[in-house]
C-alpha cells in the first residue's frame, strides 16, 4: 500500500539531482510529498503530537542539510526514512519518559493474530476489535525494544519490504528479519491470554 512504484522513485530522483544543483523549489516538492508519511510514523514512534512534528521538521532539515552526500544507492523515500528513525531516537533517549507512551495511536490488534491488523485499522473488523485488545497491542509495541518497535512498524505500518527496512535502519536484511520475528513474538505472547481467555 505504502511502497512506491517505479515512476515514483524515477520521479524523486530527478527532484533530487534538482536539489543538489541548489533548486530549493523541487526539495519542497519532496517534503510536499512525503511529510505526512514521515509525521504519521514519526507519531506513531513518540505518540506526541507536538514532539512528533519537531522530530519530521529536523529530519526534513538534516536531509536537505545532507543531500549533497545522497547518492542514490537506495530510495529517497529509504533514505529520508532512516534520518527520521534517527532523529526520533535522538529524542526519545534524551526524553525517555515521556516518550514511555509511544505508539498510543496505532491502537491495533486483531482477534486472531495482532500483526494483521497494523495495516488495516479502519476496516469495519478493526473497528469491533474490544478495547482491551487493542490496549494489549499497543502496550506490547510500546514495550519493545526502539530497534525492534522501528522493524515493525516500517513492515507492518508503512508496508516497507525487508529489504528498504534493512537499508533504512542500516543492518542486514537478516538482522530485520529476526527483529521482526521478534516484535511479532512478543506482542503475539501479550495477546495470547487475551485471546484465550475470551473464548479463542
């Protein structure tokens, strides 16, 4: 859903080559088009309106900052992805506590198996899933390691193939997969008795 075509990754490269020729107009293209994406995840990671958009506005900064040294050996989109998971990580071990909260807004769950449902909360199953559930989801999230939350939400959330996950958060493709696995476990194991227990 959230991964780009061809024409669109063609298109932010040639935006790019504008800007590192010093045309400001075509970055504001870029942030046109995708501080939304950036914000929305960037909300999801700090669950802070007002903090969330500090985090998209220096993260769109560092990138024009440093776009010079873009070379394109992943997509823009990757690229911008990892400054913003950067710079949300930044601020969440300088303010830890308040950042205790993430997530809050991703509310989801699924009666069957949690992950499914990080894609799809406006469906009309989403909307009947109880609010226990729900709560159970987003504590476990919020609960994860940062490196495990961020693994997570770039698949489940932004769509995001191992691969640009990989490239975003600077690992290797398998190192994701296991965080993924990971995520998927312990927030799998915080519903088990939730489920269970309402007659799964």
């Amino acid at each position: 859903m959230d991964s780009l075509d061809e024409s669109g990754i063609d298109g932010d490269r040639a935006l790019v080559t504008k800007v590192q020729q010093g045309d400001r107009t075509a970055f504001d293209l870029l942030v046109r088009k995708y501080q939304h994406r950036i914000l929305k995840f960037v909300t999801r990671y700090v669950h802070d309106s007002n903090l969330a958009l500090d985090i998209t506005q220096e993260s769109f900064m560092r990138a024009y900052r440093s776009i010079r040294s873009f070379r394109g050996e992943s997509a823009f989109y990757t690229w911008l992805y990892r400054i913003a998971i950067n710079v949300a990580k930044n601020h969440l071990s300088v303010n830890a506590r308040r950042c205790e909260e993430s997530l809050t807004e991703s509310g989801d769950s699924n009666g069957v198996n949690g992950m499914e449902a990080l894609h799809s909360l406006e469906t009309p199953e989403a909307l009947l899933i109880s609010d226990e559930v729900r709560q159970a989801v987003v504590n476990a999230i919020q609960d994860l390691a940062p490196d495990l939350r961020t693994a997570i939400l770039l698949r489940e959330v932004e769509g995001f193939s191992y691969e640009a996950i990989a490239q975003a958060m600077s690992c290797p493709v398998g190192t994701v997969r296991s965080r993924i696995f990971r995520a998927r476990e312990a927030i799998n194991a915080r519903l088990e008795p939730l489920l269970s227990s309402s007659g799964g």
